[in-house]
C-alpha cells in the first residue's frame, strides 16, 4: 500500500472509527511527539504513525511514555518500512521501549481480531513462550533441564530463563513445541508488548517565565503538576479527584490552533482542559476550549473555583 502521511493517517482515523474507537483529530501543530490519541471502553492509546520509523527518536518516545504513563494509555508507533525494506507483518518492532508494528499488523489485531506472535529484537526474531505451562509439562513429565536443552539446541540456563518468562528464537519455540507436543508460542498484544523497558524522558524542559509562573499557582491550589514536552498542553494538573490538561499560551495567532488541538485531544481521553492565557480578553472560551486569564487563575479562591470557570466556560457547562 502505497500511502502519503496525510492518506495513511486518514486510513487509520477511519479503520479505528470502524473498530469502535473515539478518535482525535490529527495533531498538526509543530514538534509535537504524537499524531492521534484513541479510545475504545477503558482501552486508550496514544499513537504515532510514520512512513519511515527511522525519523522515530528518542525525545519523541520519551514523551509518548511521560503522557501515555500519565493517561494509563498505550503507547505505540504505526509504520510502513525503515530505511532498509517494508516492515513485515505479524512482527511486533520496538525502539526506545514503544512498540512499533504494521498498517497491517495493526489491522489484523483490531479488525480481525489476529494477533501478532513475533517480535523483533537483537540477535532476530522471538515468540512469547508459556512459561508457566513449559516448566509444568517439563516438571510433569519429569523430563531435565538437560535433556530439552540438548532438544532444543540451548544451554540449561535458557531453558530456565524460558520456564521465568524470557522469549526464544522462533526455530528453538518450534524444536520445543514438536518435542512436548504442545502448543507453547503465546499471542502478542502489540499495543502492550515491549522488549525494551524503556525510560520515560523527563518532561521538564526549559519553559519561560508565563510557563513557570502559571505552574507555581496551580501547585499553591494543591495541584500536583506534570510538566509536558512535544504535547499540545503544557501540563497535567491534578488534584485527588480529577485530571485537568492545561495549556499555557500567550493570546495571539496561535491560540486557536492550540485550542482545537487541546480540545480534540481532551474529548477523547475524557478528561477537562484549560488554557491559561497571559492577559484577559473578552473571549472566555475558543471551539468549545475554556480560556482562563493569568489573572483569573491568581485571582481565584480555591480549586472549586477554578473548577467552576472551566465548567461555565466549557461547552456543556455547569
């Protein structure tokens, strides 16, 4: 399939919208780490889609982690090929800890409900063994550490780390499995497999002082704030009963296209949002996007308070 980003990104808007997804509009502002965010019941996941998953980074995986962690979402790359050849399907990839898989894969496990059974990683191709299920037929049927190992053309110590949840090489699962006779490879759930344990990047980075000023009075309200980077909002704000996604931007040209962006996102993931602005306007709200004034914020009483803008402001109110 030969898709330009803007072709494949509406390919996978549309077959998520089939597979019973709620799904964001794409993401097109400027340096931002991920292009759609999708949620189907209590499945969330935040995505990135690619021709060439070469131009996947580090900073950007980083930030995936940092939001996904924040939202208790998936996070995982949708590609076409690397610079060497076209990704092959039914193979989980993975770089910097964030799946990487197909179009293809992609399809098969949402519409036709076919997992993945391979994953990549260095040294080839590996299978997920049953490791509770290998070592109870092993101990069964009172076969050694040394005889499956000598089956299966491994040392003793790889067959424990099989029987302790480590993947094997696709030829040593299929010598295993002929040997027992039973079905050992287990499926793939590409959305939550990675080899890597991968670092969420620190989302902290140098924000000027309207940034740092409006994140000092949301913690004095006893909002505990996580500093977002490559996000369309600044922060998450929480307090023990809610999540709020907040922007920070100064009132300009930019506002609107911030606003539309932060208020697909915040649909989707079903959370409140807010941009505080650096000065008061007599707009409180841009496409259904509560605004909130600098002043407003420091002005305000208590978190009630706050909270009681946002909802006048937002488009259901109350």
């Amino acid at each position: 399939m030969s898709l330009n980003r803007d072709k494949l990104l509406a390919h996978i808007r549309k077959m998520l919208t089939e597979c019973g997804f709620a799904v964001s509009d794409p993401i097109t502002l400027k340096s931002i780490a991920f292009d759609l965010v999708a949620r189907r019941d209590d499945e969330l996941l935040v995505l990135k889609v690619l021709q060439n998953i070469d131009a996947f980074n580090k900073d950007d995986a980083g930030q995936m982690r940092t939001l996904a962690d924040a939202l208790d979402a998936k996070a995982a790359v949708i590609g076409l090929r690397s610079s060497s050849k076209k990704l092959d399907e039914g193979i989980v990839y993975s770089r910097f800890g964030i799946p990487i898989m197909s179009l293809g894969t992609m399809e098969e496990f949402l519409k036709e409900g076919v997992p993945p059974f391979v994953f990549a990683a260095p040294g080839g191709l590996y299978v997920k063994i049953d490791s509770d299920l290998l070592k109870e037929i092993r101990t069964q049927r009172n076969i050694s550490l040394g005889t499956l190992a000598e089956i299966a053309g491994v040392s003793r110590k790889a067959i424990q780390m099989y029987e302790e949840g480590m993947g094997a090489v696709i030829e040593v699962a299929m010598k295993m499995e002929e040997f027992l006779n039973e079905p050992l490879v287990m499926p793939l759930n590409p959305f939550e497999y990675s080899h890597e344990k991968g670092k969420a990047a620190d989302a902290m980075e140098d924000h000027d002082r309207l940034h740092n000023e409006v994140f000092r009075m949301l913690e004095t309200f006893g909002y505990s704030v996580q500093p977002m980077a490559r996000c369309p909002f600044e922060a998450i704000s929480s307090d023990e009963k809610m999540m709020l996604l907040t922007g920070v931007e100064r009132y300009g040209p930019m506002l609107e296209k911030k606003a539309d962006a932060v208020a697909s996102v915040s649909r989707v993931v079903e959370r409140r949002a807010v941009i505080i602005t650096d000065k008061d306007a007599r707009m409180k709200s841009v496409h259904e996007m509560p605004l909130m004034s600098r002043r407003e914020l420091a002005g305000a009483e208590d978190r009630k308070t706050i909270l009681d803008i946002i909802r006048e402001r937002s488009k259901e109110g109350g």
